[in-house]
C-alpha cells in the first residue's frame, strides 16, 4: 500500500509540472514571428489561437520599461535565493531562438517562501527589457518551475541584461562550438553536466514585477526578477546568436508592453544598509 501511494504521488506530482510546462512558451516557431508589420507578428498573436488572447488582452504582460519614476525600493524582498547545481543539459535551437534545458535537477531559487526549479534558459537580442527607455543588445532568461500544486503564481523568471563590451560573456563562450554548428537548423543536442552557477548574473540589486511570458501564449503570473547590474557581451557573440536562429528571428525581442496599475519593486543593497546603520 505504501509503495502504491509512492506511486500515486509521483505521478500527481508529474501532472502537476506537465500542466505548468504546458502553459509555458510555445517551441514551434512557425506559429509566429517578430517581424514588424507581419501576419504572424506580435502585433496579432493574441488573434492567431484563442489559447493566445492574452498576448493582445492581458492586462499585465512582458516585457516592460523599468523606469526610475515607478520604481518603489522595497528592502524586505531581500537578496535572491539561488541554489543551483550541476546537471545534464540539451542545447536547443528553437528557430525563434537558442536555448538551454537542463534535464535533471539543476537546483533552484526561492521566492516569497516558495521553490521554483530551473529548467531552462534562453537568450533575446536586443534585450527585451528596457530601462529608462534603453533596450541593451542582449537578454537572457532563466525559467523555473514550482511543482508545488497550491501555489498560485507557478512560473517564476530571472533575466539578466547585456550590453556590447571589451569581455565577452564566458558562460556564451561555452556554448560557442555548438550553437555554430547548428545555425538555421532546428536541432537538439545533449552537452552533459552544465552548471547554472557558471551565469554571471552580477550584483544582488534586481527589480521584480508581475508579468507574462514574452512569447505565445503570453501566460499571465510570471514573477519576473531583473538584475539591475549589465553583464558584458562581445559583438561576435550576439552575431552568432542572431544568425543561428531563423532570419525572422534575428532580433526577437518583443515590444515593451503597457504597465498599467503594476508595480515595479527593487531591491537595493546599498539602500538596504543605509537604512539599518
């Protein structure tokens, strides 16, 4: 009986992640695109599928402009918790853009109490984001998953900005040889134990908001973190990133959405310590 239960569990559990994985992006490219003035743009996902009217009705969608004037430093969301480790990964190219999925447990971050898991990252150029109405020449996202069922809020994403510098990014540079070697073709290839760690993600000042998935269906309740500080990228890394992916894509960024009521909070170290001395 207990074995059974075991079993039970497991698979509640499995259903549980497959039902929030399945609200996540879509992966088939040719469902959509970012070109300006195209049938199949940003501008018209939201009429595409109804499964999409979010894209175009959502109230609280991403990305968004973090600017100053909204910004409300908050000290108790305090630093972000990661716990990421080591784990077998696949790199992806999905058409609309590269992306890293961790097979097995590649840790995790802790937000408002609750664990969301990582189980992929992938890159935008220029940045989604924008802060103070400056989009930067690259972004890249970490998306975790909770399994807990009575959470409400199951997605959770981190983002780092980047702008053209003297240093490329070293964690890109790992991942050179085989985004080269797969330009323009949807492939998928196993590379082994990468750790999460090795992302530079800079200082622990970040911004958080409520928002969406940038890409179809735009899924609502995403609890986005920002990091405040911008990595450095080279020039040829962006290059490869763009032409790997299809021509469409080659800058697949979506538009900055509207705020609306939201809140853009902050958490600022320095502000932090200023206000406990």
């Amino acid at each position: 009986m207990k074995h059974r239960v075991c079993n039970v569990s497991f698979w509640f559990l499995f259903l549980v992640v497959l039902s929030v994985v399945t609200a996540q992006e879509v992966e088939d490219e040719r469902e959509f695109d970012y070109v300006e003035g195209s049938e199949k743009g940003p501008n018209h996902w939201g009429e595409m599928k109804k499964e999409w009217a979010a894209c175009n009705n959502g109230g609280m969608q991403s990305p968004i402009d973090l600017s100053n004037k909204r910004v409300k430093i908050i000290p108790k969301l305090g630093k972000l918790k990661k716990s990421y480790r080591p784990s077998n990964a696949t790199v992806k190219n999905r058409g609309h853009d590269i992306s890293l999925q961790w097979e097995g447990d590649a840790g995790s971050v802790r937000i408002n109490g609750t664990e969301y898991l990582l189980k992929q990252c992938h890159w935008h150029s220029p940045s989604e984001h924008s802060i103070n109405g400056r989009r930067y020449d690259m972004e890249l996202h970490m998306v975790h998953l909770s399994p807990d069922p009575n959470v409400t809020n199951k997605i959770a994403v981190v983002g780092v900005l980047y702008k053209f510098g003297r240093h490329p990014d070293s964690f890109l540079s790992k991942l050179r040889g085989h985004v080269r070697s797969m330009t323009d073709r949807k492939e998928h290839r196993n590379i082994g134990k990468i750790d999460p760690r090795e992302i530079k993600m800079g200082g622990n000042n970040y911004y958080r908001y409520m928002g969406s998935l940038t890409v179809p269906p735009c899924t609502e309740g995403v609890i986005w973190t920002i990091h405040k500080q911008i990595r450095s990228v080279s020039r040829e890394q962006v290059k490869l990133f763009r032409s790997a992916v299809h021509d469409y894509a080659e800058r697949n960024a979506r538009p900055v959405q509207p705020l609306n009521l939201r809140e853009i909070e902050m958490y600022d170290q320095t502000a932090n310590q200023e206000q406990h001395q």
